[in-house]
C-alpha cells in the first residue's frame, strides 16, 4: 500500500502492517520467526511524513529520507507511527491523474488523508469527493461510462476540488521539485513559467541528493519548452562524469555541442578522461565532439 515507506534489515525488505491509531499512522514489524534484528532501515518520502519513533529507540538520520534504528539484541517486534501532513493528498491526486494508482487505490488513500489528524479538519468535503468519485449520485447512463471515461471524470472532479487547489496553492518551491522529482518521469506535471522553473532547479541543488533530482527534473521538464542553461551549467560544473553521460544521453533537448564546449572549457583533463571512458557518452556524442574532447587531452598544459 504505502510504496514510497520501505522498510530494510540489511538489503532484505521486511513486511509490515499498518492501523491508523489516533490520527497516526500505526506501522507494526511482526516477527513471526523470532528473528532478531541488529538495526533496520526506513526509507521514506520525506515531503509526506513524519516519522515517530519511541524515546528509548536509538537512532541516525542517514539522509532526508532515509532513518537507521539500531536494535536491541532480543528485538524480534518492532512498531512506529508515522504523522501525514496536506501534501499526502496532493500526492495522491497527482499519482491518479498521472496513472500511477488506480481507482481503488485513490480510494483507499483518500480514506487514510480522511482519518489522519490534517485530514479530519476536512471531513465533510472528503467524504463528499469520495461519494462522487464512487459516483453515488450517477445515473444509470453514467454508470456505464467507459474506463477511459471514468478515469477522465475523476481526473476532472480532483483537479477541480476546493480542497485539492488550496492544499496544492500552499506548496512552496521545494515541495513542488520534491513532489516532481519523487518520479523519475510523469506525464503531467505542474505547468510553470521559467522562473519557477529556475527556483525548482535551485532547491534541488540545495538539497539532499542534488545530482539526482536536478537529473530528474531535467527528465521530467524535457521537450517542453524550458531553458536548461542552469541545469547545463550544474552537470558540467559537478563533474560528475556518471550523471553527465546520464543527462546527455537521457535527455531529449540536451545541445550536445554546446555541453561538450562546455567541457573544453574547464579544461579538466582527469575529468575528460572519466567522461570518454563512459559508454553512455561514447554511444550518444557524434565523432566530431569525441574528437574535440580527445584533442584536448593531447594539448599540452
């Protein structure tokens, strides 16, 4: 159910099961086995939740979103409430329209916003969105809508809620690049000018994991109208030679010619040598612009 909370004992990915618990978000670890547990992993969106641990658990905060528990040796059971707040809702109307979920599942997500303590400040709109999006209230004609149909008619009634606009009007710029860059692709995005555009690239590099949701914005804002320049002027300057080859190739809009200037210019050779190693930039550079990169290395300092 809740894809982006995992949970790891090492690399195995342990099951668990959820209530909700006082406007919280109960999360039970039941061994069965007896198995004991050393320490445990939870890799969480961090836009959406708060997570709760008990005041005896010892603990690291690894990244944003990611949190190490370190054990007791005879820890067989383990439990922990998670706290959602406004931006659980948008997420979920994001991901149906965007058809990562499907019907029921928005359904399901829409009941736990309903019972979380943010959501039940909301509760007589929810559960009128909810009866419609179930379409109580349709005729026999309705019901008999089309799949395609359907999926545009609750599309249109989310986008169009009061609750879904004022919570989603409240995102400042780094939740909106958190919200985006959790996928590595969608179909529909936020419609934004460049400026806004510009402040998204900026908080991505201001955070956690920069590289990585600068590419993804990169990814998700391709072929649309955007200028790069900030994002080119990112990669190049990073010198990361892994994300690079991921941006040139991945990238529709990308001006090869001119990132490959780009390069020249730092006149980093160690850095060239990394990149014309890489076969992601082999396979995606014309000859010309492997030439150039290959003369500069023959320059002598």
């Amino acid at each position: 159910m809740f894809k982006d909370i995992k949970v790891f004992n090492d690399n195995e990915s342990i099951e668990y099961t959820y209530k909700i618990d006082d406007g919280l978000l109960l999360f039970s670890i039941e061994n069965g086995n007896k198995k004991q547990y050393d320490n445990l992993t939870i890799i969480y969106d961090e836009n959406i939740y708060q997570i709760n641990l008990s005041n005896n658990i010892k603990y690291k905060n690894l990244e944003a979103s990611e949190i190490l528990i370190f054990l007791e040796n005879d820890t067989t059971d383990f439990s922990f409430k998670v706290n959602i707040n406004y931006k659980f809702f948008v997420k979920t109307v994001y991901k149906f329209f965007n058809k990562f979920i499907d019907k029921d599942t928005l359904i399901k997500e829409i009941n736990i916003f309903l019972k979380s303590k943010i959501g039940q400040k909301y509760n007589n709109e929810l559960v009128k969105l909810l009866d419609e999006i179930e379409n109580k209230y349709a005729s026999i004609e309705e019901l008999m809508l089309e799949e395609n149909d359907e999926v545009n008619r609750i599309t249109n009634l989310l986008l169009n809620n009061e609750i879904y606009i004022t919570l989603a009007n409240q995102m400042n710029n780094q939740d909106l690049m958190l919200l985006i860059t959790y996928y590595i692709f969608a179909p529909m995005i936020p419609m934004i000018d460049q400026e806004t555009f510009n402040d998204l690239v900026n908080s991505a590099i201001q955070y956690d994991y920069p590289l990585e949701k600068v590419w993804r914005l990169a990814m998700n804002y391709d072929s649309r109208g955007y200028n790069y320049d900030l994002i080119d002027e990112f990669f190049v300057n990073s010198k990361d030679s892994y994300y690079l080859a991921e941006y040139i190739s991945g990238v529709i809009q990308v001006n090869k010619e001119k990132i490959v200037n780009m390069i020249i210019q730092t006149k980093d050779k160690e850095f060239i040598k990394a990149l014309l190693k890489d076969n992601f930039i082999q396979n995606h550079l014309e000859e010309k612009h492997i030439n150039d990169l290959e003369q500069v290395l023959d320059e002598k300092n």
